[in-house]
C-alpha cells in the first residue's frame, strides 16, 4: 500500500491546528477542552517540561486542568498558535516539532510566551490522533 504523505502531513496540519483552537478564551470565543477527545488516543502523554520538575498527564487530568484555568477568571483573553512547525511522516506514525507563541491575561497580567512542543502521532482506522505532547515555555 502506497502511503500518501502529502495528504497525511494536510491532515496532521489540521489536527495541530484544532489542538491549539481548543484553549482559545479571547475575542469572545469559547474554548471546549473536552474536543480534545476527538484530537487524541485515550491513553495520550501530556507533559509540561518548563520547570524542573515535570508536571505529566493523562488526558482526563489535562482536561480538568485547562478547565479550571481557563474558566475561573484567571486566565484570560487567551490564545496560542504555533509558528513553525516540521513534521516527518512515516507510514502511521508521524513526529512534529513545534514553535508556539502564546498570549493572554493571567491574574490581571498581560504576558506573552514562546516554546516549543513536540508531538507524536498514530494513524489508525479513526485517523490521525495526537499520541503525545511535550512542551516547554521558553522563561
């Protein structure tokens, strides 16, 4: 069977692009944490590597998290993009290294941050699915 990258990497492109979609509270708009279900396998790593200590999730962990944050006031106005990014696909799994810039108002304070986050990837019968995610704040 002949892989098409080229689909694989637009469809990968999209995937990243609704994960970062999912935190976004700025501009009126709402964020839906809970999509990222629909975006990753059920037994997904998530891991904050800013500080020292690693913080490390599963996906249910992460989305009571985000909730939080994103719902009790101190994070607003937030968004996060990414603004480079290079994937290599192979056969069914696929690796993206990314740079994101992220901005909003945490605890009535404006900051913007960039990192960068790696992401790993499955093809299965439901598609591509984010299978990992690390990322560090550059500080």
């Amino acid at each position: 069977m002949k892989i098409d990258s080229a689909k694989s990497l637009q469809e990968i492109d999209v995937l990243v692009s609704e994960f970062f979609k999912v935190f976004t509270n700025a501009n009126g708009q709402t964020e839906n944490v809970k999509s990222l279900k629909k975006l990753m396998i059920p037994e997904v790593i998530i891991i904050n590597n800013t500080n020292s200590s690693s913080e490390v999730y599963s996906l249910g962990e992460f989305i009571i998290s985000r909730e939080k944050i994103l719902n009790d006031g101190s994070l607003k106005e937030f968004s996060e993009k990414e603004t480079f990014s290079n994937t290599d696909v192979n056969g069914n799994i696929a690796y993206r290294y990314s740079h994101y810039k992220k901005l909003g108002v945490k605890n009535s304070k404006h900051f913007e941050v960039e990192g960068v986050k790696s992401f790993q990837f499955i093809e299965n019968n439901k598609g591509w699915l984010i299978a990992s995610v690390v990322w560090c704040d550059k500080i």
